[in-house]
C-alpha cells in the first residue's frame, strides 16, 4: 500500500465491516487503524479493492469522476496535436486513475467497458459525463469480457446512450481509414494500442514480402501495403475478420492484386509454409493475448516460442521479424528470452533494433506496471 498500487488483495485484507456491498466505497486503514486510501470495493474478486484516491478526504461522486474524466481528455487532445487520429483510448483504466474504467473513441462514438464493481456502481453517472464532456452522440457498451465474471458481474453487449447504428464505423488513422464492427470485434473493435507500430511497419514495408499472422482486420496488412510491400500474405482464424479486412483494403484505394487473405489456424499455417521452403522478408507476429496472469505464463511462453520459432524458420536472412505479447503475464524481460530461446532453436543469429510498446493513448502509471501489458521487438535475422 505504501507503494500506491491501486489493488488490495483479498489476503492483505484482515477484516470488512459488516454490510458492504459490490462497488461500495470504503476506507482502507493499515494495522494501526492509520487512513490510507477511499476504494471500491468487490466481495467476490480476489482483488478485494481498488483504490480510487490515496487523498482520504476525497469524496466520490460525480464531481470525482467529472474531474478524472476532465484530466484524461485533456491529457488525449494534447497529445492529438501531434498526432492526427479520430480513433483514440480516451480512458485507460487503473493508468489514469479510474480503475476498472475502459473508454475508447471511434469518430463522434464511445465503446466504454466496465471490468470492476467500482464502474459498475458508477456506470450511469460515467455515461451521461462522458457524454457531457466529449460531445460524443452515443455510447456502446463492451463490458462482454471475462474478466467480469471474476467481480460477480453478467456480461453486456449493447447500446449505452445515443445512437449507434448496427453499420460499421469508419475511422482515420493518419492518411489511412479502416473499418471498425464495435460489436462483434475484438477488444472494443479496434487495436488501437498499435498505431504508431502499424506507422513502423509501413516505413519497413518498401519492396518487402511481407507475411502478417493473426490479421483481424488488417490493420498491419493495409500499413505494409500502403507502404509499397511487393506483396502480403495475410492470416487469420476468423473469416468475418478478413472480409473486414477486404472491405478496409478497397476503402483505402489498394491493389487487391497484392494481398493473399488466408484463412485459418496461424500455427498450422506457418507449418505448411515452412514445409513448402516459404521465404517472406518482413514478418508480423501480434497473437491473441496467451497469458492473462502470471499462472498462465508457463504453458503461454511454449506457444510464444513455437510461433516465434516457424517465423524464424520463415525469415529470409536480412529479413525483419515485428513480434509482440499483449499478455499482461509475460513481462518485455521473459518475453525476450522466449523469443531468444526460439532463435537459438531456429538455429539463426538475431538481433533486436527496436523495442515496441502500447501508443500514447495507453499510457502506463509509474505505480501501476501491469499497464504495460504490449510489449514487441522488430527483429533482424542476420543468418
């Protein structure tokens, strides 16, 4: 608690008073009954609560939430300044000092997730100000995530506020545009969190064969394209995601001639490549998160070191590897020696040139690390 991290588990916790509910505020006292911090509080997670002030005079109400909420934005349409986006994380939960809290723009719309009994006390009042304060003319819920199941919460999937048509969205990024389903896609319906690595990859892409494994919607595909890539290869599990990604293809006017949209399983994929002696000479590498938490990293770091390892066998000497984890379990240092391991097996000489991380719309508070949940490296094989 000293350290400010904004969880209290259920261990660190010798007695509740009696009556509290999911989503109460409470004040935390350390043993010697000194008041430390106001929290939200969750009868049913292992993470008892979550801490919203460590100023025990706060009061939380609106006028709390108005002020975090203000100090967000304000935070996002400085940084906009410089780089031009309308499809942006406007709220990053535990980082920006509303844990629990997920809110994302796409246009004049908000996809907001509620993950903590915290939000969800707080959840209309959230709504109508983030309604207030954006301008925005509707809200889409996503709170359909397992996570909520750990507070004791149902799952929801539906309009919050406003108007949110059933057509897809339809964002700028830069001088390019994609399609976004913010309702059947993943996450809130767009990896957001990837931008300035989409950017990276289209500077790398001039003249490259570029293979990009777990495509969703493209979003990597487009970039290495409109950067002049010889060609793309481009797999997914899902077929609704590919034909998204088709439809993101010809909004931004490219040659479909240039693309191969496959699908089905990557790991199976990149075996049946590997067998045929394919070669590419740019690979993409962002996999579904394997590891939530810690206990899963284990089992997680073989399928890391498996995909990593076929990408390898892939590469052409010279070639560039774009790898990433979003698995909040794997940190950048095991991650590193995953893949390190898959090299030394792939029996290449490699060597990092750049490390990758979420854009600045997810920042990462200094007292909260398990923000930095996307980590990746850009690669090169040398032989």
């Amino acid at each position: 608690m000293h350290r400010r991290h904004p969880w209290i588990f259920s261990g660190a916790v010798a007695k509740t008073s009696a009556g509290i509910a999911c989503g109460d505020t409470v004040e935390v006292h350390d043993a010697r009954g000194e008041a430390l911090a106001v929290a939200a509080y969750s009868p049913d997670s292992q993470i008892r609560a979550r801490v919203w002030s460590w100023d025990t005079s706060d009061t939380v109400n609106a006028e709390f939430f108005r002020s975090r909420l203000a100090t967000a934005l304000m935070a996002r349409q400085r940084s906009l300044e410089f780089t031009p986006a309308n499809a942006y994380r406007l709220v990053h939960a535990e980082s920006d000092c509303l844990p629990g809290l997920i809110v994302d723009r796409y246009a004049d719309k908000l996809v907001m997730q509620c993950l903590s009994c915290g939000i969800e006390r707080w959840r209309e009042v959230l709504a109508d100000l983030l309604m207030e304060l954006t301008g925005a003319n509707g809200i889409y819920e996503r709170s359909d995530v397992e996570v909520r199941a750990l507070e004791g919460l149902p799952e929801r999937n539906n309009i919050l506020r406003g108007t949110v048509s059933e057509a897809l969205l339809e964002i700028q990024e830069g001088d390019l545009r994609y399609y976004v389903d913010v309702r059947r896609g993943h996450k809130t319906g767009f990896y957001l969190d990837q931008r300035a690595n989409r950017q990276k990859v289209r500077e790398l892409a001039e003249n490259r064969d570029v293979l990009d494994c777990f495509a969703y919607t493209g979003g990597f595909s487009i970039a290495a394209l409109s950067g002049g890539a010889g060609s793309v290869m481009a797999i997914d599990s899902s077929g609704y995601a590919l034909r998204l990604a088709e439809k993101n293809l010809l909004l931004n006017c490219l040659r479909p001639e240039r693309v191969n949209w496959v699908e089905g399983d990557v790991f199976q994929t990149l075996r049946t490549l590997r067998d045929q002696d394919r070669k590419f000479d740019l690979i993409i590498l962002d996999p579904p998160k394997f590891a939530p938490t810690a206990a899963q990293a284990q089992a997680a770091a073989r399928g890391y070191k498996d995909i990593n390892l076929l990408a390898l066998k892939l590469l052409r000497e010279q070639g560039l590897l774009v790898t990433f984890s979003c698995s909040g379990g794997i940190d950048e240092v095991l991650f590193q020696k995953i893949v390190a391991g898959a090299a030394l097996d792939a029996r290449a000489t490699v060597q990092i040139v750049e490390r990758l991380h979420q854009g600045w719309d997810h920042p990462v508070a200094l007292n909260f690390p398990e923000g930095a949940y996307l980590k990746g490296f850009i690669l090169r094989k040398l032989s």
